[in-house]
C-alpha cells in the first residue's frame, strides 16, 4: 500500500461551493498528525506549490519524512487549462517545491486527476525531470476520470524518457481515498486494500479534523448540492486511517 497525501487548502477544492470567508483550519497540527501514523510507510506527499507559499515551514516538515512531489501551483482542473498554462504552473511548482525542501522532485498528481491521457502531457513530465504521475483515475464521473479501466501501475514511453502511472485502484468501484474512503464501511475499505496490492491511499489535510464538516463550514460557505458532495460523511476519518494503516502492509 501506497500512502499518499494531497496537501492543499480546503477552499482550494474544484467542487462549485461559494465561500463566504477563508476557513480557519489549523493544518499543521492535522499534517503533524498524519506524519505521525504513517512516516514508516513511505509515504509520499504532494504538495500544491499555492499551499508551499504560504506554509513553507509544514512542507519542510513534510520532507523530512515524506517524498514531496508535486500537485501543480493552483488547483485547477488541468483539461479546462491552456496547455502552456498547465507548463508553466507545473515547472513553478516543482521550483517552489524543490527551494523549500532542497531535494528534487520527480512525482506529479494532477489536481483531481484532471489531466488529459495524451502523450504530450507525459511528454513533457518527461522533460521537466519526472519520473512518475500518479493522474489516472480509472472510472469516469462529471469531474474526472476515464473510461479504460487500468488498475495496475504502467509506462509511458516518451521522446524524453518513460514516466510510470500509477493509476488510483478500485474494485467494483473506487475504495481508497476522499470521498470513497469516508463513505464506505471499514469491513469493505481493509478487504480491498488486501486485495490489491498496488492500492494507492490518498486524503487532503482538511479531511482529518475529527469533527463532522457538513455542519463546521457552513459559517465559512454557502449551501448547495456540491456542498453536500464536498463534506458528506466528515469526522471519522482519523479512525479509518488509523485502522487501515496500522492493519494494511
């Protein structure tokens, strides 16, 4: 098991949800704590260069025990993005990253696995000096994802060298971060990082404060339908993670 950690701000979420305020969430602390429970797992964390900015000292940190890779400079769906946007912003963010940590960065994760399955995007990774992406969500929904159902980890082969994807797994449906991870009962969650050997854990710092969300942001946020998407099912997240990995290889 792979486990892994978008770092970025709640606001920075792609759902449509009005805010009226930036939240106030003591991130360093919910990071802290996730370093804490998974810093043997190699783990890998990667980190939208907006939140590198502004928290330079909680991605340092994250370096001395986490893998810093990057999640782009802005969370933007990368295929509503002009290409040479998503270019430049990639390149900033591996720069922010690598100024703060002083190591190099080679992994990428598009911010909700937006980016297009085109070889120019796997082209350039290439030639920017990564090696890996971890991009590719195999199921399709409104926001993300693709219909080709690839569930093991595999190559690219570019002009400018090979970049390995390592989709995000699922069985019957996605199991192992976010929402899906929420959602679904533990019983289920364990059986299927059992099965799958490649399983790739994700969760954003702002799932792990350990009360229930639906009812904390709406003195920060207007009310609507992807409000309800984006916090459904907060405030035991900390216990799942806790079982999962301390039970999980």
């Amino acid at each position: 098991m792979w486990v892994t950690i978008d770092v970025e701000e709640v606001q920075d979420m792609n759902f449509d949800i009005k805010w009226k305020k930036a939240p106030r969430i003591d991130y360093k602390s919910n990071i802290e704590w996730f370093i804490k429970i998974s810093k043997d797992k190699k783990p890998t964390a990667f980190v939208l260069g907006s939140f590198a900015k502004k928290y330079p000292n909680i991605v340092q940190k994250l370096s001395e025990h986490f893998e810093i890779a990057s999640h782009g400079f802005f969370h933007k769906l990368v295929y509503n993005q002009p290409f040479d946007e998503w270019k430049n912003e990639l390149l900033k963010s591996k720069e922010t990253l690598e100024q703060i940590t002083q190591k190099k960065v080679v992994g990428y994760r598009s911010p909700s696995w937006s980016m297009p399955f085109e070889k120019k995007y796997y082209e350039f990774l290439a030639k920017s000096g990564f090696i890996y992406s971890s991009s590719y969500f195999p199921m399709k929904n409104y926001m993300y994802g693709n219909n080709i159902n690839k569930k093991n980890p595999f190559n690219i082969y570019t002009k400018y060298g090979i970049i390995e994807e390592r989709p995000i797994p699922k069985g019957v449906i996605p199991f192992s971060g976010g929402f899906y991870l929420r959602v679904l009962p533990l019983f289920y969650l364990k059986s299927q990082f059992k099965k799958n050997r490649n399983a790739v854990l994700y969760i954003h710092p702002y799932e792990l404060i350990d009360k229930n969300l639906l009812f904390y942001f709406k003195k920060y946020a207007h009310i609507n339908l992807d409000y309800f998407l984006a916090f459904f099912h907060f405030g035991n997240t900390r216990k799942k993670l806790l079982k999962i990995i301390n039970e999980i290889d």
